[in-house]
C-alpha cells in the first residue's frame, strides 16, 4: 500500500519492462488475472485498486477519489515500486485514468493500450447531463438497491455478446456483487465521464504510442475509437470481431495477444 492508500499487487520479474494494468468500473486488480497469467513471464505486472474498488477504500473525503488525485496515486505506486517509466492499459474508467495520465504525465510512460475507453465529453453541457445521471445512478446504490442497478448496468447493448456465455457472466457478476455500493457510489460522482476533463484536444499531441481496442460488437465504442486513432499520429486500432465492450474478459486469449504484439513492437 501507498501513502495514497491504493492497493496494488505485482507479478514477474521487477527488471522486465513494467506495464501498469487499470481496472474498470466495479472492477478490482484481480479482473487482470488470464492477461497477467500469459504478460508477467516477460514484464513487470502492476495491478492497481482505484479508489472505490477492491481494497482502495474508506478514504476520508472526496478528494483522493477524483481522477486527479486518482492519477497522483498511481504515480505514488510507481513511486514505491521505482519504476521510473511504464507501459499503461486501461480498461474504461481505467482507459480514461490512463488517458489522463498520459496527457498530464507524458514522461512517466512509454506506451499506452485504451480498451473500449473514452477522452471524455467534449462540452460542459453533455458533462453536466452525465454528471445528472450518474448522481442518479449513485442514490440508487445508496438506497440499496444495488442488485437492479447491477441488472441495468450489465443491461446495456454492448454487454450483450458477454451474457451471451451464462456461466462465465454469472461469475463476472458474483465478483460485482463482492464491491461496496456506497464506494462505488463516490467513484461515480468523483471519477465519472461526466467529472473528468475532456482530452480531446489532447491526442494529436500524445507522442506516446497508443493502441486502441475495441470489441465490434460495441458499435459506439468502435466509432469512438476510430476518431481518435484518426487524430492520433502514433496510434493503431485493434477492433476484436466477436465482442463487446470487456474484451479482456470476454477474448483473453486474442486480447493478451494483441497487446503483447503491441508492447514487443515498441520496446
């Protein structure tokens, strides 16, 4: 554990090249474990809890569960590891850490793999909207009904090629269920799209290698990252045919494999 509090967990040699892995909303470090299991024999595995998910919890305040301050404490684990440079994925919420990371702290990173994430909402007026919604969302935790907004939340379209395989969705959700509704509660209010800064305006000036995946079935998500890689001089998309918006979970096998191509290619 960090100064900050975040919790994090390693695998592999700490001299191989060192990849930070951030989880997405309701996840945990351990969502990384089939991508870890095949990446830590030749890198530096970094699996980290955000603030509001796994053991990164019951932090005094709002603050340290901001994107900022969110970002500053994945810096104080690199800190404490000392690593000096790293490679990032992220995954959603993780992907938009990540982005933020690297906008804000380019120095720290080598290169940078955003798996069905966003740059955020281009105007205060869509951000406002999300932030409306979300603070919605987050009541109903706080009024206990987490199991329907679990339901709602996996309801969305481009979850559908995921509850396609029964047995291992039931899974997925039983590790959901293991969260905190009022952490998570705090982490959308704090760490929301409609919270974070747009960085639109920041990837053609992101001079660290980027990949993009996506799963084909998450059409919006796929539009999305064609337009940044589009503006993105040192960027490359990979849309995986098949899935949806966790690709990591849904195709391991071709995700891992994609990355590693990936991170090999710019070492």
């Amino acid at each position: 554990m960090t100064d900050t509090g975040l919790r994090y967990a390693t695998f592999g040699v700490s001299t191989h090249p060192a990849v930070v892995l951030l989880h997405g909303f309701m996840g945990a470090r351990g969502d990384w474990g089939e991508v870890v299991e095949s990446l830590h024999a030749t890198h530096y595995c970094i699996c980290i809890d955000l603030p509001g998910h796994g053991e990164s919890i019951a932090y005094e305040g709002s603050d340290p569960y901001r994107m900022k301050d969110a970002g500053e404490g994945v810096l104080h684990v690199l800190d404490a590891l000392s690593v000096k440079h790293a490679s990032i994925v992220g995954y959603s919420m993780g992907g938009r850490l990540a982005l933020s990371l690297i906008c804000n702290a380019p120095d720290r990173w080598l290169r940078v793999c955003l798996e069905g994430s966003s740059p955020g909402l281009r105007t205060e007026h869509e951000r406002c909207a999300r932030r409306e919604l979300d603070e919605q969302r987050a009541r109903s935790l706080e009024r206990g009904e987490f199991e329907r907004f679990l339901q709602a939340w996996y309801g969305h379209s481009f979850f559908k090629s995921l509850a396609s395989d029964v047995d291992r969705f039931e899974a997925l959700l039983q590790r959901r269920r293991q969260n905190d509704p009022l952490e998570l509660a705090r982490s959308l209010r704090m760490m929301g799209v409609g919270s974070q800064d747009s960085y639109w305006d920041c990837l053609p000036d992101v001079a660290v290698p980027a990949l993009f995946i996506v799963g084909g079935d998450d059409t919006k998500f796929v539009d999305m990252a064609e337009e940044m890689q589009s503006v993105s001089p040192a960027s490359q998309l990979a849309i995986v045919r098949g899935a949806g918006h966790n690709v990591h979970y849904e195709r391991p096998v071709e995700f891992t494999e994609r990355l590693i191509k990936f991170l090999r290619y710019h070492e």
